[in-house]
C-alpha cells in the first residue's frame, strides 16, 4: 500500500519521468528533475499525504526512496 | 497576461504544486533562486510576480536602532530596484510582502517595537507606491495568512532547511491569493449582480407573512438581512449595477422596496427586474437582453441551492457563489467577493489594466532611479576572504557539493580533500564571505587554485546561486589574482566544464578578461603548457596573464 502511494507521489512530482518497477532504488539525482528543490517538494508532498511531519535531521537523511520508505515506517505509517 | 516572471526573497519553492494555479496557461519562470534585483533591472515586458519577506531584505538587529527617518531612507534603497522597474515599464508588477517577525507583546505595548514600525513603514511606503504607479499591484500575505492563521503558514524547519519561509498551507495561500489578482488582468470584473429577494434581501417568505414579517431591521436576524443590503449597496457605490429576480407578485416587493423602513436598496437603485412566476433563466436572459449585456457579466445571488444548481447546468456562463446555510456568514463574503472586484473603483474596463492610465512623465524623487551599478553600489556591498581553516571545512564541503550553478568544474571536494588542500603548499585556497545593506549572507563561495611555480589552476571557483547579479565573481576573480601574485604567480589556467546546470558560469571567464586556450597556438614551451595534463579535454580551457589581466566591475564594492 505504501509502495503505491509513494510511487503515485514521485509520478506526480516527476511527471517527465519513467518511474521503474522496483523505484526504491531511486534516490535523488536519479533523473533531472529530480534535483535538490524537486526533492524537497516530494518529500513535502509525501508529508501531507500521510499527515506525518520529519524534523530537518530526518530529511537531511532521505535522499533515497529505501530511507524514505523506512522513514514512514518509523512514523507508523502503514502499522 | 502571458509571460510571468517569478522571483523572492527567499525560496519559493518554483516545483511545489500549489504553484500550478498559477503557472498553468501562462509562460512562467523563476530564474535563479533569490535573483529578484536582476528581474527589477531586466526584461521589461513581462509581468512580475515578487514575493517579499522584509526579514530577507533587512536584517532585524538593524531595525533596532533606527529612527523613523533613516528607515525609510534604507527602505527607499531596498525598494529602488522595484521603482527602477515601475518607472520602465507598463507590464504589471504584483509584489506579495509580509512584514511579520515574533515579538514579544509587551515590547509592542509601549513602541518599544522598532521592527513592527519599519513593517509599517515598508507597507506604508508600498502602498505610496501604488498610488503613483497603475502597474503596481500589491498582496498583504500578512492579511491572508491571519485569516487562515499565521502559525501554519510559517516553517522554521522549511526556512532552516532550505530558505523557504512558508508551510506548503501558506504556498497554497500565497500562490491561491496571487492567482485571484492576476486572473483579473485577464477577466474583467462582473457588471451586474442579479438579486433574489425572500430569504435573500430580507429574511421570509413575502407571500405568506406580508411587508411586516419580513425579517429586516436592527436586531438579530433582521439586522443579517440589513448588513447584507448595505454590502450590495457598497458594491453599487463602486459602479456595480443591481439587478432583483424574484417569484413574487410584483406589487408586494414594490410595497416592500417603498415601505419597509429598514430597506438599504431603493427602487431607484435597481437597473432592472423581473419579478413574476417565470422560471429564472427566462429572467436572467430577459435582464441581459434589456441591458445589451453579455451573460458572462453577471453574478447570481440566490438562497435556494436548487435555483443556484439549475442556472448553473443552463447558464454557465453566470458566476454564482455558493451562498453557505449559515446566513450570518453572508454580509463578510459578499464584501470579499472576487468577481465583482475591481483594481480601481473608476476602472471601466479592468481588461486594459496593462495599458491602463499611462501616467506620463511621472517622476518622484525614487524615480530617479539609476541603473543596476548604481543599486548595487547603493548596497554597500563588503566581501571578505577566510582562510580554509578547520572549523570552516565543513561549509567548504557543502558549497563543493551543493552548489549547481556557479560551478565551474563542479568538483565534489568531500572535507578530507578540502583538508589536505588547506595544508598543502602547492594549493591556495580561500572562502568568500559576503554583508551588505541586507544583513549578513556568510559563506557563500570558494576558490581553490593549484600552483606549479608561476602558473596556477584554478581547481574549484564557486558561488552560491543566491549571490549571482551581484558581480560578486569579479571580486573573488580579482581577490584570486591578489593572492597568486603575492605568491609570484604569473600565470592563471582556469577551464568550465558544462553540466546541465552550471550555464550561468559559462561566459565568466572570457566576461573577465580571460582567453581561449589553444595549444597549437602556444609555445611548447610556454609556462602554461605545465598545466596541460589537468586541462580537460571537454572543457573550455582559458589563461590569462596575471600581471595584465584587467577584472571589470570591481566598482560597485566598498572599498
């Protein structure tokens, strides 16, 4: 479940992009857009759409989707 | 309106979605992060949206000491690249500001706040502004994000971790209030507003408890219907026309309209009506047709939902606010409705709005605005060099591998190599650090040069992008020559290599005086040749003689 939304989210900040199958091996600069300004609108996005807030140490550490992902984990989204 | 440019003083975060609003339709553009001197200065046929924070442009510790005065001489510099522009041009400028800092309510209590009075005093100053020049358009976000509440439209961690000041909630206001503005360069005001009566105009049905039961007066309900009446009445003071569609027999509204003591719209007031049992749509294009008025200058006010919903599906055309159930709600949001605001309360045709009121020849003491140089001059900018010391490194590392743009070899120097390089003799390096009018902006650059005898290279040469227009890499080109030469240097090889991002440095060095560097053409023997091996082959390579090379606009920095 997760894993669709945050694919549905890195397709709507990145609509250019090919979003692979497996994306959490994406991570930042893994395509153009996907630059440090376009990181931070996706992992605000991502905040609104779980309702969940990182602290700025957090998101100093989620520049790639594995992070991410566990990073939700973490703030019990998904249990 | 179909090119906008878009700039602030701090991030705006251009790829945020709640930009969408916006930008779609539209050719917009952000340019470079924090470049808005260079927008005010530039292309003059285009609008410009400017979104301001006065904590960007003046650092709170200087407001502490100013008097009322010399603020608004320093709010007159920081406004100077605005009034260049309005002065040069007719295409709109929509400047969305806040003045809000926190602050303690005692210090407010007892004019102790020097922040808030230089707030008042930006305002004020904007607000002058306006009045002078029709092409400015200003957005008091302070206003919109109060009535949403300020608290969630700030960001701290935003503003720590990457100078965006505002919560996506405030983007949203931000972008959603700039919209409604700018969309009314494209769409004129609506003309007419078509006005129900029973449980509209007053409260009741007038069929069935007659002129004295009609809610309308100074008291509860009554006095809903009254404040109601007097917001259209506003809105027809502002060249609004009014218009009554009722399902009524038409003697009873007339008795209503002459009798009722409390009535705030007359008879005469109306430009129109129709009060019968027709169905309303009938009414509506009857009311269009008498007036030589297209549909689509019309606003339907009615509270039956059914009404609403049924002139929506048959005339699209017509705006129709939802009008909530909660009828207290009502006077507020009709004052505040958008469709029937206006720029001016004289315009006549609001879609001219760019060419509008050409003033000729206006000239205040702001507009004797200068050019770019001057503006920057007027800043007082100081630029310092630090030494690579340790406690530095870790910011070295960060504009190695943060920076994009002002990066001419985009080399990621992690802080071990940026060690090594501080304690190598064969290296030179330094940081720039940057103050101005506008406060302290740090570390914002750094240079990193390899000497072999008289020739150096030149390995890193960074600015951070919110730094760029301000010539601040002449300065740090001439500061790098300073320190060669102190270390009899003759010689300086320096190449770009292009990345998808780092264009903005791609004139610098032939800009400043530097020259292609063609092997075939050069002595074998020539010093430079040492440095072959670490030219490139890609890159555009230049070389420069030290003692000759001449840096222009080095002018507009204090000495």
């Amino acid at each position: 479940m997760i894993l669709a939304d945050l694919a549905g989210l890195l397709e709507k900040q990145f609509p250019d992009a090919d979003i692979p199958e497996s994306f959490l091996g994406l991570s930042m600069g893994s395509f153009p857009d996907w630059d440090s300004l376009g990181h931070i609108s996706l992992l605000l996005s991502i905040e609104e759409h779980y309702g969940i807030r990182f602290s700025l140490e957090e998101m100093e550490s989620l520049s790639n989707m594995q992070n991410i992902a566990s990073a939700l984990k973490s703030h019990g989204v998904g249990s | 309106m179909t090119e906008l440019r878009i700039t602030g003083t701090s991030n705006l975060l251009g790829n945020h979605r709640s930009w969408n609003v916006v930008t779609q339709g539209i050719q917009a553009d952000f340019g470079d992060f924090a470049d808005w001197p260079t927008v005010m200065f530039g292309n003059t046929e285009q609008a410009v949206l400017w979104v301001v924070f006065l904590e960007d442009l003046i650092a709170p510790e200087k407001a502490a000491d100013w008097t009322t005065d010399s603020a608004r001489d320093d709010l007159s510099v920081v406004l100077h690249p605005l009034v260049h522009r309005l002065s040069n041009t007719k295409y709109p400028t929509l400047v969305a500001f806040s003045t809000w800092r926190s602050e303690s309510v005692v210090s407010q209590s007892r004019l102790n706040s020097t922040w808030t009075r230089l707030g008042d005093s930006f305002t004020s100053e904007l607000s002058n502004l306006a009045e002078k020049f029709s092409s400015l358009f200003i957005l008091d976000l302070d206003r919109v994000f109060a009535e949403f509440g300020r608290a969630d439209c700030f960001d701290s961690r935003n503003y720590y971790g990457f100078r965006c000041r505002l919560s996506s909630v405030g983007l949203e206001l931000l972008t959603d209030s700039a919209q409604r503005i700018l969309s009314r360069f494209d769409t004129p005001a609506k003309k007419v507003v078509v006005v129900d009566c029973d449980d509209t105009l007053w409260g009741g049905t007038l069929g069935e408890v007659g002129v004295s039961g009609i809610s309308l007066g100074t008291d509860g309900l009554g006095m809903v219907y009254t404040d109601i009446q007097r917001s259209l009445k506003r809105w027809l003071g502002q060249g609004v026309l009014l218009a009554v569609v009722s399902k009524n027999d038409e003697e009873h509204v007339w008795e209503v309209f002459d009798q009722h003591p409390d009535m705030q719209i007359r008879r005469d007031d109306l430009v129109a009506w129709r009060v019968n049992w027709d169905d309303k749509r009938s009414n509506l294009v009857a009311i269009a047709k008498e007036l030589d008025l297209g549909l689509d200058s019309f606003v339907f006010l009615d509270n039956s939902s059914f009404e609403r919903e049924q002139i929506r599906q048959l005339l699209p055309q017509v705006a129709i606010p939802e009008l909530p159930e909660d009828v207290t709600t009502w006077p507020a949001m009709l004052d505040s409705l958008d469709e029937l605001a206006r720029f001016s309360a004289t315009d006549e045709d609001s879609t001219k709005v760019t060419q509008y009121r050409q003033r000729s020849a206006f000239v205040s003491a702001l507009t004797e605005a200068g050019d770019r140089e001057e503006f920057l001059k007027s800043i007082a900018m100081r630029p310092g060099s630090l030494q690579l010391s340790d406690d530095l490194l870790v910011r070295a590392e960060q504009l190695c591998q943060k920076t994009n743009q002002f990066n001419l070899r985009t080399v990621r120097h992690t802080v071990p190599t940026l060690r090594e390089v501080s304690t190598d003799a064969s290296y030179r390096s330094f940081l720039v650090s940057l103050e101005d009018r506008f406060g302290d902006h740090g570390t914002v650059g750094l240079v990193v040069a390899f000497l072999n005898k008289e020739v150096a290279f030149v390995d890193s040469f960074i600015l951070s992008c919110r730094m760029l227009g301000r010539h601040l890499e002449a300065w740090v080109l001439q500061e790098l020559i300073t320190c060669l030469r102190s270390n009899n240097c003759d010689w300086l090889v320096a190449e770009f290599l292009p990345t998808e991002r780092n264009s903005v440095a791609r004139s610098f060095l032939s800009d400043h005086g530097l020259v292609p560097l063609e092997w075939e053409g050069l002595p074998a023997t020539h010093p430079v040749s040492r440095m072959k091996d670490l030219v490139s082959s890609d890159a555009h390579a230049f070389y420069a003689d030290l003692h000759a090379l001449e840096v222009p606009n080095l002018e507009v920095f204090e000495s």
